[in-house]
C-alpha cells in the first residue's frame, strides 16, 4: 500500500491544477495580509480572532483543499489512469482508501504553508503598529491551535471531497454542491429558529476554527464544547468515505 501511496501523491503533486491550488491559497493569504496592513489600526489581532477573521480567512485554504481531493479522484477518473491502476492493483478497495488516504496527506503541505503564512504576516503587521490587544504569548499560542485544527480540517475536507468524487464523477458537481449547500445553510438554516444551524457542518467548520461552538438562543451567544464540532464533522467525513467505498467496488471504472 505504502507503493500505491507514493504514486498516487507523485502524481497529485504533478498535476497543474493542483499547482494552481496551492498557488492560489497562498495568494488569498498574502493579500489578506496585505489589505490588513493598509488598515492595521482598525482592529487588534485578538479581535479578529475574537471575530473569526482568520477563521474566515483560512476557510478559503480549507475549500480549496476539498478541491484538491476532488480533482485528484475525477481527473485520474477522467484520463483512465483509475482502470489503468486496477489492471495493476485488482483490490478495489485498497486502491480506493489509498486515494483518499493520498488526498488528505496532499492537502497539508499546501494548508501548512498558507497559515503560517497567514499567522506570521498577521501577528507582523499588528506588532508593528502595537495592536496585539493581549499578550503576545497568548495569542501565539491561540493561533498555533488554531493552525492545528485548520490542519485537521483540511484534510477531512480533502478526504471527504476525493470520496464525494467518486461518488458523483464529475468535479464540477461536487464543487456545486458544496457551493450550493453553504447557500442554503446560510441563508435558509441559519435563518431558522429551529436551532438547525447547530448541525450545520460550514457553521461547525468556522466554529471548529475558532476553537469555540456558538448556540443562538433568546439569551444570546453560548459557547459549547469543542467535541460537538469535531464528532460532526468527522462524522460527515466517514459517510461519505464509506459511500464511496460501497460505490467504488461496484461500479464499472471509465
């Protein structure tokens, strides 16, 4: 397996599209930075934390992950190289979580470097004009968290977008629904009084970031365990893994 999964992020990492990804999360990074740089005075950088500023900015690296993972399960679809791997490789499954397995392992270093990126020249920019608003070793420590669970985000968004590939073969579906979905949750879920929006995975997925879960109530914002996020989320990864899974051994390869 650990052959499989060299050449499977050999060819991730070869693919130009994927180069474009990176490219892309971290031009979005060094222009959060930039345009913040020009406005440092606005805020203090607990407060965008406080915020969810950096959330919102880190978001983006977290989507184009799941484009990745996407991508590397309907490109290699679309060119033959699956049916070519399964002439080589007959186990089904063990072609199909090596896949996935190879998707969310791509998406790290890509993560890694956008963050920092975003971490450095955020915490730079506000030193520089001295609004920190705390103390330095608490919002390093903060954003270092933060770094992590954006890392463990990306690669079930990663994970979780390679299995949803398989599942509806095209990469412009899958990017569709996910677009479509984070409509509807803002603007229909959210919206409710149902308290629906708990369960929403975008939502949990910024509060995930954040590193606390708001509940809205008639007594305003409440904050809720980490572990509720973390359960969804990893939750909604698994489903999809394992529909994928049940479709890749039966379905006819293109």
């Amino acid at each position: 397996m650990t052959g499989l999964l060299w050449a499977e992020l050999r060819r991730f990492g070869t693919r130009p599209a994927n180069l474009w990804i990176a490219a892309g999360m971290l031009l979005h990074v060094a222009l959060a930075v930039a345009l913040t740089a020009f406005e440092a005075g606005a805020t203090t950088l607990a407060g965008m934390l406080e915020q969810g500023q950096i959330s919102f900015y880190a978001m983006t690296s977290v989507f184009l992950a799941y484009v990745a993972g996407v991508l590397l399960v309907t490109g290699e679809a679309a060119s033959g190289g699956t049916r070519a791997l399964l002439t080589v490789e007959p186990r089904r499954g063990r072609v199909y979580w090596t896949k996935l397995a190879a998707a969310g392992l791509a998406a790290v270093p890509g993560v890694a470097a956008a963050y920092a990126l975003l971490a450095v020249g955020m915490y730079g920019v506000h030193a520089r004009v001295g609004l920190l608003g705390g103390p330095s070793s608490d919002l390093v420590v903060a954003m270092t968290w933060s770094g992590v669970r954006v890392l463990a985000l990306a690669v079930c968004a990663a994970v979780g977008g390679a299995a949803l590939g398989v599942l509806v073969r095209r990469w412009w579906v899958a990017v569709a629904l996910a677009v479509a979905w984070f409509l509807v949750e803002q603007q229909v879920v959210l919206t409710s009084t149902s308290g629906a929006g708990t369960w929403g995975p975008f939502t949990n997925a910024d509060m995930w970031v954040r590193g606390t879960r708001t509940v809205l109530s008639g007594e305003g914002a409440l904050a809720g365990p980490l572990v509720h996020s973390a359960v969804l989320l990893l939750g909604v990864t698994v489903v999809l893994a394992v529909l994928g899974a049940a479709v890749f051994r039966r379905r006819d390869v293109p």
